[in-house]
C-alpha cells in the first residue's frame, strides 16, 4: 500500500480507461472520430493547485490549454527562435478557430512572487538560468506592494501582449475572438474577472 | 439554455467553489496554508483531448503542469531569451523539489503532423510564425511514415533534451528525480510507457 | 460498442475500483478496517433521477440511505410482520447511533402520482398487488390537487410517522437527533426545506 | 470551517445544482421532460459504504435503487399489509419495464451478521423491534460459519424470493427480464457475481 505518486497516476488512468473509454465511450469517441474543436484557449499557470479542467469541471475536448510559469504571454516576435506559448496561441486561433482566449491567474503564485523579488532587488533570481527571464515578461506588473495586485497586473500585460499579435487583433476587432482576464483567488475559491472597460476585477463566484 | 462555452466554464467553476470550498475545504486548506508541494512535474500537449488531470484523475496539488504543443521540451540554452517551457521545468526541479518528470506524449497529435509535413515539404508551415519553428524542437522525429512512430520518437528527443539541463542530469544520476515517458492512444484509451532501457514502448493500461 | 447497461454498470465498478482501490485506497481503508460511522439517515425515493450520493455529492460511509417508493415512512408497528423501512430506521439509530434523518422528497414522484389517482379513484390501483398499498401510507397527502403539494404533504406524514418510533422520539426529545424534511424540485434543480415550526418549504439552494 | 453533515450535503447539492442544472442542463433535461426510463433495478443494502451510483459510476436516470438492511427480497405476499420492498419491485417492472433486476450483497454486512447472530441465539435480537424480523427473510442463509457465506447464501434467497412474483417469473420466462446476484467484497473492492448455474460466485472485477 506504499504508493508512488507515479503509481498513483497510472491507477487513475486505469480508473479514466474504465470510465470514458469502457462505461461510456460515446464520451470520447467523436473526440478521437472527429477531432477536437474546442472553443476555449487558456493560458494557465503550471501551479499544482490552479488545474483548469479540475477548477471548471471541463470534459476531453473543451479547452486547448497553456501551462506556464505565471500563465504569461510574451509579446509578438517571430524571430526564429522556439515560442513555445505563442506557438500554441497561433496553432489555437489560427487552425483550431477557438472563439475564446481565457488567460487564468491566481493568487500566491510562485512566478509572480520571483517577478516581485526580482523588482526590489535584480540580482534575486540571478541562480535561476530561466524563472527571471520569463516572468520579466510582465515586468512593470512586479512593482506592486501586493502579490495579488501583481498578479492582476500581470494578467492585464498578458492581454496587452495577445494583442500584438496581428492575427489575434484582427480576430478580436472582427468580433470573432474574445479575450478574457480572470484571477482566482485561492484562499477563499472566488473568481474574479477583468471588466476591460474599466479595468477592475469583479467577483464573479 | 443557449450556453456559451464561457459562462459554461463560470458554472463549472461554481461547482468547484461548492465541492471544494464549502463541501470539503479540507481538500484545499492545506494547499493554501502550506503552499503546492507537488511530486511530478508532467509537461503534457495543449491538447483538448488529452488533460492530465481527466486522465489520471489527479487532484489539485498533485502535478504541477506545463502545456505546450506536442509536449516538447527545448534543450538546455540560458540565453537570455524567453523560454517558458525551461522556466517551469527549473521551478519544478529547483524551487519545488519535484522527484518525477513524464513527458505524456498521444497519438493524433497535430503538432507532430505538422512536423511531419514540414519533414516532407519545408515549405509546408510557411504561412505560420511560430508552430513550425516550435516543432522543429523534435526535428528528426519527424521522418517517420506513421504518425505513432513519430509521436514516440519525440518523446526520447524531449527526454534527451531533458538531460542537457544541468541540475535535470545531476539529480537523475545521484537518484533524485526519474524520467517517465507515457504515450496516450486516444483512439484504445491504452497508455504505453518507455522502456528507457529497451527503447521500446510497453503497454501499461 | 453495443454496451447492455448491465456491462456498463461493470465497467464503471471497474473504474470504482481503480480510483478507490488502487489510486486511492486511503479513501477506503478506514470504512473497512473501523466499520462504518454515518451521521445522517436518508430516507430517498427510488426514483433513478434523485440519488442520494449523485445529488448531495456524498462520498462512501458518509450516509446511511433506504430508498422506497415515494421515500415513506411507515407508522411504528412491532408486530412481527416484515417492516424493511421500519427495520433499517432501527438500525440507523439504535445500532449505528445517527444524529440526523432525512426524508428527501421530490417532484414528478410516481409514487406520489398514483397516491393521487387513488384518492380520486379508489379504483386506480387495483390492478397492483403492493403499491397501491404502500403509498396509502402517506393516505390523506393524496388529497391534493398539485403533485408539488401532495409531494410536500407527504414528507410531513413520514416526519410525524418517524415520531412514533418510541427510539426515535426519545431522541428527538433529548436533542440527540434531528429531524429535516426536503424537497427537490427535479425541474428547477432547487432544494426545498421544511422549516417545522411554520410547516413551509423554504428554499435552500 | 465547524462542518455539520447536513450542511455538507447541503453544500453537495449546490454543487450539483451548478454542474447539473447550469454546466451541463442537458445531463437532466430528458430526464425532466420526458421522465425517468431505468433499464435496471439495483437491490442494495443501506450500509453508507455500499452506494450503488458510487460504487458503479452510475448517472441520474440508470439505476432504480431499492436500498433496506442487506438487500433483501421477501416473498410475494399480497396481503394488504405495507410491503416497500415488493412495491418497488412492483413499479420498476410493471410501471417503468426495467429489463435487469441486480440484488447486490457485499462483505462485512451488519444486517447479515444479525441473521447469523440469530441463527445461533435466538434472543440474540430479542431487543429490537424490527431487524431480527426483516433478516428473517433469509433465515437459512444465516447457517454458515463465515459471514462471507451466509452473505452469498442470501443474494441467492432473494433471487428465489424474486421468481414468487408471478409478473417476475413472467418476464423472467419469456425472456424480458434477467436477474443478478453480485457480491461486493468490501476489503478488496473485488465484484463477484452469482453463476446461477453452477451456485458459484465468479469474480468479474
């Protein structure tokens, strides 16, 4: 009875096999015939606590998702190099057709806390060969006293930045694309979202 | 009853804040308290089909995750450049502690079929800014007939790639961290693991 | 992929005993190794639509639940016949020691229904050798003209039949048991509860 | 964060109502609109660990649950007393048409250790009003050393008890209806199901 964590997976897999592919495969076989369709992106935070499919309920095939460090997205810049969130982004909009991009943030979150460090004090992460550098994407977002107002700033920078990339801007001024901003508060399970208009968060559970 | 795939996501969250937060807090109390101390880091494909947590039934707290097209793992190259993938991997391994990495590769997986078409016609993923060169990360894994052969070749290349990275290589030698590389079939619901010994992929559900 | 629905039932055990079992045996050592500790008592129709643990979302040893036709309680009758409700409430309370009951109702209830057509037309049932027998129980909660209020009419009759069980009233007297009534409005998805001291249904979520 | 059991079920429900009523209402809309159509009756036991949705996975609308004191059929008895048991019995094949009846035993049953308690001192339930009465139903299958077999030995008279119902045996005859006997092996989460047959219980998971 002395699980591996490793283990442990594969005898939820077992217990997925049984459940989608055994009691019912009609869950999953259109998936599989058809291909998948999602309408929603989201970029999320790898954080083991912030799981998109776990915190929405979401079933095979309703969400392409993105995990980063602090769920960011660099701005646009074809330029050669590997891109990995903007390759996803780009093969989401522009061969899956989502209608939707979600980019997640949440409170207490590690990256955004390393991009606050970082703003009081440049050689803070300078042991990391990787973390410093790409959470510097939201840079300016690091200069808040809060660590739950960094990481709203951040989500908004990231949504600044989705713009620059031209085919997700002709998609959102055509009405074919909405963005959206939301912040889950992990101490007390609310969901704020961004209101772009006024650029607050409303609590929307 | 005409429900947008969004406001579907909002009620499903709405069902986690009351399973999770009023009905059972003490399934998250002690991540929020004590903060995530997860034991795997899985970097698994954007896929909607294939979500780590809905396949093995995890529960928060359990994987931290990255997300990327056709689950690949750059080698090891701290230049300054924005590298999401290797920042998650370094905050994993470095920041978290992590004992477990599984590269969780799937059969129909579209970002090796585009790294397929490019292996057949360079040409083929001009009209894309970041996928073709997003992909080319598992290049020669792309010069195989059948989509399957390619998908399980990627994986050895990220897992390769994965021992580039210092600190991966020195805790995989002293015992501190195993790699696992997992191919999904989504059309049997079978999951095969890499024999890193033999090369080969045995069948383990 | 002709599944008959008792296969089904199978293959989903089959998932149970993945996820209970093996990914998560915990979940289950206890129940087995101690015995099970239920707090609460559910009487439940057995309707398909109104599971107790599918609507409550109860996890294994947290209810003690009989489910008849219409979720009746019987007057106390000790006399040697065979009472399954009777003998189940005698369990709960006397050997298992729960501190609440619940009758859960709901509407669109047969049972209810043909308790209804009775009252209109003692004829109704004729053609039944047991249930039309069995929901005379709750006799006079037929004489409504709605099913919601026949429905709710007849929780009321089970609470004051629970109430003749000598151990029960004892209970109830000494505040070692607590008595709740509750409907579902199966159309809407709301729950109703009775509030005994006014005798109206208040709605509770 | 002091829970009560009522108010965790409670809380249960609100979740339910999110994931069923406003994430996916088409789980249940049928079910509304056009009632319950349960292709099999489930006989279980109300012990809190025995849940037969969790147990199998099941969805609203599956199963028709009869839940008593180690799931127990008694004979067919048309004589005007309360008989719940046979009533639902009576609805599910005569009102809803189910085609699979299912009596599903399981280890370390309370009910079935009254029996043999009984079986070997017939005072042994002098005390109670009602439970020594209703295990009475499966007298004989209380003489066996081992709770394991009496538990098995009684599935078997509620099957026989099943086939007294003249419009079971029916069905039965012509093929309409099929009866089961499972076993739920509480320590080991094995399901063993009856061969009417041989008498043996053959295990299926």
């Amino acid at each position: 009875m002395t699980h591996n964590p490793v283990d442990r997976l594969i005898a939820g897999f077992r217990g997925f096999h049984a459940l989608y592919y055994e009691q019912r495969p009609e869950r999953i076989r259109d998936l599989v015939d058809v291909g998948q369709k999602p309408k929603v992106l989201m970029i999320a935070c790898s954080d083991s606590r912030v799981d998109p499919a776990i915190i929405t309920n979401s079933e095979p095939g309703e969400i392409f998702i993105v995990r980063n460090v602090a769920n960011m997205v660099p701005p646009y810049a074809p330029d050669g190099a590997y891109h990995g969130t903007s390759a996803a982004i780009e093969y989401a909009v522009r061969d899956l057709g989502v209608e939707h991009i979600v980019i997640l943030g949440h409170s207490r979150c590690g990256g955004i806390r390393a991009l606050m460090a970082s703003a009081q004090d440049e050689t803070a992460l300078s042991g990391r060969d990787f973390v410093g550098q790409w959470v510097s994407i939201c840079g300016h977002a690091g200069n808040h006293d809060h660590s739950d107002d960094a990481e709203k700033a951040a989500i908004k920078v990231s949504l600044e930045n989705l713009l620059t990339f031209p085919w997700v801007a002709e998609r959102v001024s055509s009405g074919a694309l909405d963005l959206h901003g939301w912040w889950f508060q992990i101490e007390t399970g609310n969901l704020w979202e961004l209101n772009r208009e006024t650029g607050a968060y409303d609590k929307r559970v």
